[in-house]
C-alpha cells in the first residue's frame, strides 16, 4: 500500500487563496484525466469543499508524486507560489485523517454535519470518472462509516453545526429581516431555504430554468428563475448564496445601482458568489464562509477529538485486517 494526500485548509489558507483551489467540476475532470495518465498512479480521490481540498493517491509501490504539485499542475497555477500553505500525509496518517475529515473533527464548524456526506460524495465522483481504485475505495469508505459513526456515538451539542444553520441563526439575531432571496437549489440552498422556513422567514430560492431532471423545492420556500435575481434581491431584506458558480452570482456593479439593497449579505460559497465590494455600500452587513465558521476549540471539543480517535481506531484496525487478508490472497495466487 502506498497512500499519499496533500491538502489545504482554512487553518493554512485564506478564503482569497483558498478559492484558487476550490475547482470546477471541469477542472476535477481535468485532474483525473491528467493523473489517470500516469503510469505511477493506481487511484486517486479529491475532495473540494468550502473549507478545504484535498487530493489522495494511491502509488504503486516504490513511486512517489507530490500530490499538490500535481494538483497545481492540473489546474495551471504555480506550484512554487503556494508552498507555505499546504500539508502532505502518507500511509495511516493520511487515512486517519480523512476518518477525522469525515467526523467533522477537522472542519471550521465543529462537528460539521455536511462534510460526511461530501466525502462520500467525493468518491462517487472518483469512481464514475474511473479515477480510484480498490484501496481507494475501501479507504473512503472506511472513512465514511467511522464518520457516522462517530455523528451517532459523540453530543456535539450544538444546533447549528452546518453552514446553513449558522447562515440562519445569524439571520434570526435581527427580527426585521423577513424576507430572504437564497440563491442556488443545491444542497445548502435548499437547507438553508427549508431551514428558514421553518424559522419563519419569507424565503425565495433561486432555479435555473435549464436545469435538467425536477428542481426540489423545500415546502414554503417560493422561487424565482436564476435571470430574475436582481428583481428579487430588491424585494429582499437578506440574500444567502450558495451556489457553484465561477462567477459572482452578485456583482458590486449590479447592486449599487439598486434603489433598494438588502441589509444583509451572506456568501456560503467557495469560490465566493458575491463580490466582497457589497461590504463597502452604507448599511450593508457583508458575511462570507471564514465569518460564520470562526471557532475555538475549547475543553469539551479536546475531550471528545480523544473520544473520536479511539472511534478511529477501531475502523483502522478493521481496515488493516482487510489488507492483510487482501495481501495473503495476493500471495497464494502467486
């Protein structure tokens, strides 16, 4: 087994250099395409969230590659420009943590409930570009479920582990904020929609017209096509936005024409969707995703990282008695 990761997170990058590693789905494509190419590589696995990237490998025995510098390579930034903000691990340390990634354990919000899932989801997306293989996916998967079952066996005691919690609990701290354009019908939009909803508001969510399959629409969340944004952003007391996109989904330019600005601007997106210039517009309160994850480990979040590991532990020795066994068959047919 030769396992090697390199990643960036927000303990060693800014939003600002985080955002050029936020990579396009385009750009995944690319990466995969680029490493699938190379004779060294068996698997790989990258998993691009708002808070961190990280790129897995799985070698063949005796290689070596710098996953960041491969990284770098595949979407055309300069290696050398971004040496001081990246991590590499190899062997169990790179495949415990991933198991603490997946817990929540490394996230900005501790306990993050989303993060599990977009692991999982970083997989799927290996596998159907045929980019992983057979170690890969029983590491992933290992990380998956100590990650569940690190979410049903420790409290995290907290009501708003999630971006789109914490979007919402800041939008209740001022009772004339009503009505809330959020803009995207991903996964965060539609929470952040549904969770509003619930809390009161007036929400409208933003769909794309072209989109293929049924759009989900959380119930009492009204919607708006995505070309229409502006027309709803004026009738709006807070925007939310949570989408994909490359671009701004919000430009300065575009709201400082508005006869009516909204009050409050949350931005849940890496690359950022609206343009940090909002803030500098009179009574404009301006919140990206470092603003809302800011935490500080305190006693009871060391005492349960101890409680996480020995969950870990267990999951690790699970899948070193699979390579084991792997490896014993791998000697007997030889």
């Amino acid at each position: 087994m030769n396992i090697i990761m390199s990643y960036i997170d927000y303990n060693m990058a800014g939003l600002g250099e985080r955002e050029v590693f936020s990579c396009t789905k385009t750009q995944t494509t690319a990466i995969y395409d680029k490493l699938k190419a190379k004779k060294e590589v068996l698997g790989a696995v990258l998993i691009a969230t708002c808070n961190r990237t990280e790129l897995y490998l799985s070698l063949k025995e005796g290689a070596f590659l710098n996953p960041f510098r491969e990284l770098c390579e595949a979407i055309g930034v300069e290696y050398n420009n971004y040496t001081h903000m990246y991590k590499t691990l190899t062997g169990d340390k790179a495949i415990v943590h991933l198991c603490k990634v997946a817990a929540g354990a490394e996230s900005q919000i501790w306990g993050d409930d989303q993060i599990v899932t977009q692991v999982d989801d970083a997989l799927k997306a290996a596998q159907k570009a045929e980019a992983t293989d057979t170690i890969l996916n029983v590491v992933f998967r290992n990380g998956v479920s100590a990650g569940k079952k690190v979410k049903t066996l420790i409290d995290f005691k907290v009501d708003d582990n999630s971006t789109a919690s914490r979007a919402v609990k800041l939008l209740r701290t001022n009772p004339a904020l009503k009505k809330v354009l959020v803009i995207g019908n991903g996964m965060i939009g539609r929470l952040v929609a549904e969770l509003l909803a619930k809390e009161g508001f007036e929400p409208t969510m933003t769909l794309r017209q072209y989109r293929h399959g049924k759009n989900i629409v959380p119930a009492g969340v009204k919607t708006v096509g995505y070309g229409d944004r502006y027309q709803a952003l004026s009738e709006s007391d807070a925007v939310v936005s949570a989408t994909l996109s490359p671009h701004y989904t919000v430009s300065f330019e575009e709201v400082r024409k508005m006869e009516r600005v909204p009050e409050v601007f949350v931005d849940l997106a890496v690359p950022r969707d609206i343009d940090p210039k909002v803030e500098e517009l009179s009574h404009v309160r301006y919140y990206d995703i470092d603003t809302l994850g800011r935490d500080v480990r305190d006693a009871r979040q060391e005492e349960q990282m101890r409680e996480i590991e020995a969950i870990i532990d267990k999951y690790m020795d699970d899948f070193h008695k699979w390579y084991s066994y792997r490896e014993r068959l791998a000697k007997e047919v030889i």
